[in-house]
C-alpha cells in the first residue's frame, strides 16, 4: 500500500484579470457550476467574507453528501500586478476534512489560477472522516486524491472556458 497523499495542487491560466476571475470565484454560489461533485453551495449571508460559513451539496454517481464550511482567507488582487487568495476548510458533524484554496497571479493579459486541496483528516476524528467518506461519498482516502485531481482539473477547465480561451 502506497503512503497517503495528503495534499495536491493543479493550475490553469484564465483569459481575465485576477480581480474578475476572484470576484467569481470567491462567490461560493458559483461552485456548483464548475465542479464535477459540488451540485450547490448555500450562504446564509451574502456575500461571504472571512469567517462566513456555508453549506455545501454534493454528489457522485448515486453518493449524495453535504458538507459544513468555512471561508480562511479572502484577499481580492489589487492593481495590475496584484495576487489574490481565496482558502475555505470543510468538515462534517464539527470534523475537518479538507482545506480548499484558490490563488490568483497576474500572467501575461490573463490570470494564473492555482488551486490546492489538503487533507485535513488527522488526529482526533481522522478515523470517523475517513469511514464517514468511504460511505457517504463512496471515497477512500487513498482514491480521494485521484478523484480530486480529476475534479480540480475539471473545475479549472470549466472556470477558464467560461472567460474564454484557456492554456494548461
């Protein structure tokens, strides 16, 4: 059995300015239509900002999951050469299960976009996560992080086709 993988990093150039890429990105509400698993996200109270929580709905195949989240960071580019971030952690029943992120770079006339994944699921609860994943996502631990690279890249590519011409 191969050692666990606990994080992953994919990215993609987006034909837009960082601070309109991070606008639309930022706005959680957004999600459902670019990932292949988040159907739908609730915010209680837009627009969100650091500390706003939301809800999000999940699917794969017949796996039908929600999860509880929490926006870390929220800096917006500013000016021509600026970098933004956008970070949220997700958990379930008040456990931690992954860091999202999302950084945005000025390249060329368009936007660098990184997005990161990081497992959370250590410690106390790491046990229960994982179990809670296996049945109500259909995901391993160790299949996780395939299907999130798949889902990353999937997610990057919709962003970037929604502004236009795109490069790996």
């Amino acid at each position: 059995m191969s050692e666990r993988q606990w994080s992953l990093q994919e990215q993609i150039v987006v034909d837009a300015e960082p601070a309109d890429v991070h606008a639309v990105v930022s706005d959680l509400r957004n999600m459902g239509r670019w990932s292949p698993e988040c159907r739908k996200v609730w915010v209680p109270r837009p627009p969100a900002g650091v500390g706003s929580r939301f809800a999000g709905f999940n699917r794969r195949g017949p796996f039908l999951w929600f999860t509880v989240g929490r926006i870390v960071a929220l800096r917006a580019p500013e000016g021509p050469a600026g970098h933004g971030e956008f970070t949220f952690d997700v958990g379930i029943f008040g456990l931690p299960i992954a860091r999202w992120g999302y950084r945005f770079e000025p390249q060329g006339d368009g936007t660098l976009v990184t997005e990161t994944w990081q497992d959370l699921r250590r410690g106390p609860g790491a046990r229960l996560t994982d179990l809670l994943g296996s049945v109500f996502a259909g995901t391993s631990p160790e299949r996780r992080v395939e299907i999130n690279r798949a889902g990353m890249r999937t997610t990057l590519g919709r962003l970037a086709a929604g502004f236009g011409r795109q490069t790996a």
